[in-house]
C-alpha cells in the first residue's frame, strides 16, 4: 500500500515538472498563434457558408404595377402563403455573425407573365451592396419556384347593406342604421369579383348601449351568402360609416280615462262603463333619464259629456319631447263604453200558464207560481208592470203523459224579453197531462 502511493506522488511530481517546464516558451507560442490566426483572419478573410431561413419574398418593383396597366391582376396573396424561403449564402468570416435576413432581397419578377393562368415563376436572391464578397451559393435559394395564379383585372360595383349581429340588451332599442353609402365599389380577379352579389356592414349589437358612429369595412359575400375573402381584392376593401341611434326603451299603459273630458257630464242614468285603447301598452324610446320619470302615455283629450252611447274614434299620442313610440303611426282607437245604468225589479207569485193545450186534455203543473227577478237599462225595467211579465209552459202538440219542461218567461214586447235579463225561482216544472 504504501509503494503505491509512492509511486502515485513521484508520478505527479514529474507532471507538475514538466507543465512548469519551459513554461514561458509555451505562452509565447500560444500568444504566436493567435497573432498568426489574426493575420489570416485579416489578410484571407475566408468565406463561410451561412443558410438564412424564412426570408421574406416580394415581387419585383413596379410588376404588379405593370400587370394592372395590362388589365391583369395577382390572384390571392402566394407571396405571403409562401411565408419565406431560405438561402444558402457565402459570406467572409468576418462578416459571418453580422449577417441575417434582412441583408437579403428575395423577389419574384412578373415581367414573363403575358395572360391569365398559373405561372412558375423563379425566385431570385441578392444581398446587400455593402456585404463585400458575400454572396448567394449557386441553387442555395429554397424553394426556388413558386406558382402565381394570374386573373383578368376586373370592376364592379356592388349594394351594401347593413348586417346585425347579436342582440340588445334588454330595455334598449336601435334604429334602423344609416350607411354612408349604398353602394361600393371593388377591383380584383375576375373570378371572385364576378362572385361578389353584395357588400355588408357588420354592426355588433351585444351589450351595447349607445349610439354608433364609425366606420366599418365592408365583408363581400356570394350569392350563396358566404364570406370572400379580402385577400382576393385589390388594396382593402372600402369603409362604409354606419349611423345608429340607441335608446333606452320602456313599456307604458295607455290612460284612456285619464283622457276623458266630460265623463262627470254625463246624463241622468247614463254611466261610463269602460274605456280602453288598441294598442293598451305602448313601447317608448328615449333617454333614460327621461323615461324614468314616465310611468302612463295620455291622449289627446275626448269629450264624452252628454253622450248616451258608446264614443269610439282615433286620438293622438301625447309624447314628452325627445320621447319616441315605436310601432305607432302617432295614434290610438279608443273605445268608451257609455251605456243607461242598470236597475232591477223583482216580482213575487207569478204565475205559471199552460199555453198549447191540446184538446181534450187537462194539465197538472208540479208549481203553479214562480218569482222573477228583472235586471236591465233602468228605463226598460221602470217601465215594466205587474201585467207585463208572464211564466209558462209550452204545451203545444204534446199528447199524455209526464213531462219535465222549462219555464218560459216574457217581459211585456219582444224588445224587453230580448234586452232584460232575468231570473226565476221554477225554472223547471213536471207537467202530467191526462185526458178530460
């Protein structure tokens, strides 16, 4: 055991010897060296190959320019579903951690392109002018084709109307929007612009309470009411101003009889039995400060003084200033039941006749008398006596036998059975009718 460790330290001192060794020779050699590397470095400067991914690609200035002075037009946006190629560039080392994407142009040229179809169009890459001695590598551009589908140039114009999305929210109410224009106007591929039917202003009802006032870019849609997309269309599509008032809105009772003149003149026993409105309730716009304080709507005042009849006819809507109806022409049919009061007879041991009798027979009624109790206007029931009001039974072609029948009541002339009402004690009795 210890020969080993001897052995261990005399091993360890000769490598702590020779790493002191000559130790100053082997600084001055490193220090060499990198004088050395730093002359070749300065001197050489060799290029090192470097790849750039996701470099932007653009179409080479003034194509698209040419092509719509052609009446020819890009279709879609390849360049941007492209997202990119990447380039294998030759670059001095020294420039080698400075370079990046954005020293290169990558472009397409559409100068080959004559008509409409879809080109394969090469991708071409430079780098910038100040780079020296750096350069794309021969097929060091990936992909470096790319399709560009080419369409006619085409125009049109198109209606715009305004489209709703969602709801308000309760107790609120919108006007119809009011659009800055009707119609817009729209460039791109003939193909998706002979599809466009229509163009509409997208207005966003959820949660809002106030009034809109801005500009909205028009959605183009098919005739199938689908979504184009605006990608297809030259520049952006255009901004339509959409006007929109909201109000607070609140439901309200029609006070008829509060709109009454003269229902405390009405003649001796005449009565206002009801008075009623179509529409009864009304909906009301406005500010909501306004409406808080508005619990009824009247009328335009209706004088019913001295009337014995029923009053029926149109009267206006009184509004508070800055208060709306919606669902109104301005006006509500009023109805005014005025009607004679009512009055009430009664009379007592009426008796109860046999009328129809058949000859031959006898007739025994199970009641002889009944009592009958006369409602109705009061001038119809004032004028009715004793000697006006009858109760029978009807007899006509019955043979022997036990009949249950009713009993028949008649007030005075045909006028008074009809109107008045009554009510009578026997309204049922059992007749036996037995020969002589």
């Amino acid at each position: 055991m210890e020969n080993n460790n001897a052995k261990g330290k005399r091993v360890a001192d000769l490598s702590k010897g020779l790493l002191l060794k000559n130790l100053g020779i082997k600084i001055a050699a490193l220090l060499l060296a990198t004088v050395l590397w730093g002359i070749v470095l300065t001197v050489q400067n060799p290029n090192r190959i470097k790849v750039l991914s996701k470099v932007p690609v653009s179409f080479a200035l003034g194509g698209e320019a040419d092509l719509l002075a052609r009446d020819l037009v890009v279709r879609g946006n390849p360049l941007k579903e492209l997202g990119g190629v990447s380039v294998r560039v030759s670059t001095p080392i020294t420039t080698y951690m400075e370079l990046n994407a954005e020293h290169l142009a990558a472009s397409v040229s559409l100068n080959s392109v004559i008509s409409p179809g879809v080109w394969m169009l090469p991708i071409n890459a430079t780098v910038s002018a100040r780079l020296v001695n750096t350069w794309v590598e021969r097929e060091g551009i990936n992909p470096d084709k790319i399709a560009v589908e080419i369409d006619t140039l085409m125009k049109k114009t198109v209606p715009v109307e305004a489209f709703y999305e969602g709801t308000l929210p309760a107790g609120y109410w919108a006007d119809t929007a009011e659009l800055s224009a009707l119609k817009v106007d729209i460039r791109g591929p003939k193909q998706d612009v002979e599809r466009a039917t229509k163009a509409i202003c997208k207005i966003q009802m959820n949660n809002r309470t106030q009034s809109y006032n801005d500009a909205v870019n028009v959605t183009l849609l098919d005739s199938e009411g689908e979504e184009i997309s605006s990608n297809y269309f030259l520049g952006s599509l255009p901004a339509v101003t959409v006007r929109m008032a909201v109000y607070s809105k609140k439901t309200v009772p029609v006070d008829v009889i509060g709109s009454l003149l003269g229902a405390d003149n009405l003649p001796t026993n005449y009565r206002l039995y009801a008075a009623s409105s179509t529409p009864a309730l009304l909906d009301i716009v406005g500010d909501s400060e306004v409406l808080k304080g508005i619990d009824k709507l009247m009328l335009t005042g209706l004088d019913v003084a001295g009337k014995r009849e029923p009053v029926h006819g149109k009267l206006a809507i009184l509004l508070p200033e800055g208060v709306s109806v919606l669902g109104s022409n301005g006006e509500a049919e009023v109805y005014v039941d005025i009607r004679e009061k009512n009055s009430r007879k009664v009379f007592e041991a009426v008796p109860i006749d046999a009328t129809g009798l058949e000859r031959g027979l006898k007739a025994r009624i199970s009641d002889e008398i009944t009592t009958i109790s006369v409602e109705g206007r009061i001038t119809l029931v004032d004028s009715l006596e004793r000697n006006d009001v009858h109760a029978y039974v009807d007899l006509k072609n019955l043979k022997e036998g036990t009949y249950n029948l009713p009993v028949g009541v008649r007030l005075g002339d045909e006028q008074k059975t009809e109107e008045l009402t009554f009510i009578r004690s026997v309204a049922q009795v059992t007749v036996i009718l037995e020969r002589t």
